[in-house]
C-alpha cells in the first residue's frame, strides 16, 4: 500500500511538473512578450524561420530565438512567413508577432506618388529622393509610367518600383486600347499616349478631358497644326514648369515637338499622362470644337469658328486686364 501510495505521490507530482511547464509553455506562446515599444521588423525574401527568430530576438521583439522557434512549430499556423516590413505592437505575443509575420495584417505601406502630368525628369527625382529604396534610377522613358500611388518596401531597389510603374502602364494601355472607340484617330497605343500626354497638359479639369481631346482629334482629321502650347516648352525643360512666358522665339522653333511649326503629333509624350486622359483620346467628344481658350474659370470656352474663338479670346483678355495681369 505504501508503494502504491508513494507511485501516486511521484504521478501527482510528475502531471504537476508537466502541467506547470505547459503552463509556462503557453504563456510563452501567448504571453506579452519583451518589446517595449512599438517598432518595425522586416522579414527579407526568402527568410527561414530559424533566421527570422535569430532577428527577433537581436531586436527584442522575443525573449529566445530557440523557443520562438519550437513554440513556432508547435503551436503556430502552417503559413510560410511574408517578406515584408512589419509594425509589431509593444509587448506583441510570441503567437501575434508570427501571425503578422505570416501576413495577417501589421505590414507597414509605404508610398511613392505619381501625380497625373508628371514628366519622367520629375518622376526620376521623385524616386531619388525616397531615402528608403535603394540603387540607381533608371532613365524612364517619357509616357512610360503611369501616374499612380505605388507601394514599395524598405530595401527595394529604385529600378523595381520604376519597373512596377511602367508594367502598370503597359497594362492599362493594352486594356484601355482593346476597348477604344472607333472615333479615335490615334492608330497606335503609342500615338494614343502621345495625344493624351497634350491632352493632360492642357487641362487640369477632369470634365473637360473628352473635349479637349474631341477638338484635337478634329485638328488632326483636319491637317491642322495643334497649336498647343505645352509642346513649345517641353523641348525646354523635358516638362517641368517654364516659370516665364513663352518667348517668341520659342512659338518659332523648328523641331520634333512644338505643334505650332508642323503639323501632327510630336515625336514622343510630353508628360506622362492619367488613365482619364488616355480613355479620353480613345473615347473624344464628338464635337466641331477647333479653337479653345481659358475661361478665367479654371477651364475653357471652346468654338468651331476662328470669328467665334477670336470673340473668345477677347473676353479672355478683357478678364486678364481686370485682373491687373495684362
């Protein structure tokens, strides 16, 4: 009997050990765990779990990178874990941290804007400045890019972000392209954007994309010149602002972009423009709209006629001198 007695004092205690160990095995799984204060963790590509808790435990995101692991294992989910940039909450549980390191939520976003109707030359500078990519920056060919908010990760090389922008483009456009509208007269996706590059120029008024893109569209069916004005000065300055008038010299000039000296469209884009802009060219007003000029509103008032756009211009320039700018 004393035998049998002592077999279930050592049971006892045994299932008493084994049960304080679980117990403490559990709350170290799902316990708060050491971090102090909020922080970021990055999980590179290709990251084993034995690296990435051998990192966490570095930065006192867990107490022991050897029983991250085991408990890991045990106890976590079967999902691989995310490469990525991570916000873990202070005190995050060994079980939290795994489970937004598997990518359930937690990532950290951070973007880079391209707004509508900016150049490549700008769209360069804009990635150079991001202090968190890394490399080089491509040379972006101009219409290249499409003008969006794109997100990248800590690390990431300038040329992978600048290659998602271009891939977004190129797909747009070929959707964009298959559902084009027979009144177009772009006869390539590459003359599509080069006519919503001056389309994008033109007008900072979404309602007044189709129009304007209407009457260049009758300009260009017609064999006039397009006359517009943000062709004369990307020669210049490659599409960043002129920052004066444009010189008379300058209206004269003979080359592959300025449309008051040839007729057609330039050579190339002179911006890089917003998916309106190119449904736009693809899907033009159907107007007899030929001559536009500023309303003094933000828009313009467009007419058929030079009698009627001279009418217009005259208007314009009556605003102007009440304003004091003339």
């Amino acid at each position: 009997m004393q035998s049998a007695g002592r077999l279930r004092i050592i049971v006892l205690a045994v299932l008493l050990v084994l049960g304080a160990y679980g117990v403490h095995f559990l709350y170290g799984w799902y316990g708060s765990g050491p971090l102090v204060k909020e922080a970021t963790f990055s999980v590179p590509e290709g990251a084993t779990l034995a690296g990435v808790a051998e990192k966490l435990e570095a930065e006192g995101v867990v107490a022991s990178a050897s029983t991250f692991r085991l408990r890991a294992r045990l106890l976590g989910g079967s999902e691989p874990l995310k490469a990525g940039e991570y916000a873990i909450p202070a005190h995050a549980s060994g079980a939290a941290v795994l489970a937004i390191l598997q990518g359930e939520g937690g990532e950290v976003r951070r973007m880079v804007t391209v707004p509508e109707g900016m150049p490549s030359i700008m769209v360069q500078e804009r990635l150079a400045k991001v202090t968190l990519l890394t490399g080089a920056v491509p040379t972006l060919a101009e219409g290249s890019v499409l003008p969006d908010t794109y997100a990248f990760q800590r690390g990431e090389s300038r040329t992978a972000v600048a290659g998602r922008m271009q891939q977004a483009m190129a797909r747009t456009l070929d959707k964009l392209w298959a559902e084009r509208a027979p009144e177009t007269v772009a006869r390539s996706p590459e003359e599509a954007v080069i006519l919503a590059s001056i389309v994008e120029k033109e007008t900072g008024k979404p309602s007044e994309r189709r129009m304007v893109a209407g009457l260049y569209s009758n300009r260009l069916r017609q064999g006039m010149m397009l006359q517009a004005d943000p062709t004369i000065i990307y020669p210049i300055t490659k599409g960043k602002p002129l920052g004066r008038r444009i010189r008379q010299s300058e209206i004269q000039a003979v080359n592959a972009y300025n449309t008051y000296t040839m007729v057609g469209l330039p050579k190339a884009p002179i911006t890089n423009p917003g998916k309106a802009s190119i449904e736009a060219v693809l899907h033009p007003a159907r107007t007899d709209a030929l001559f536009m000029v500023a309303d003094g509103k933000g828009g313009h008032v467009f007419a058929a006629t030079l009698q009627e756009h001279n009418a217009n211009v005259a208007r314009w320039f009556a605003i102007r001198r009440a304003r004091g700018e003339l």
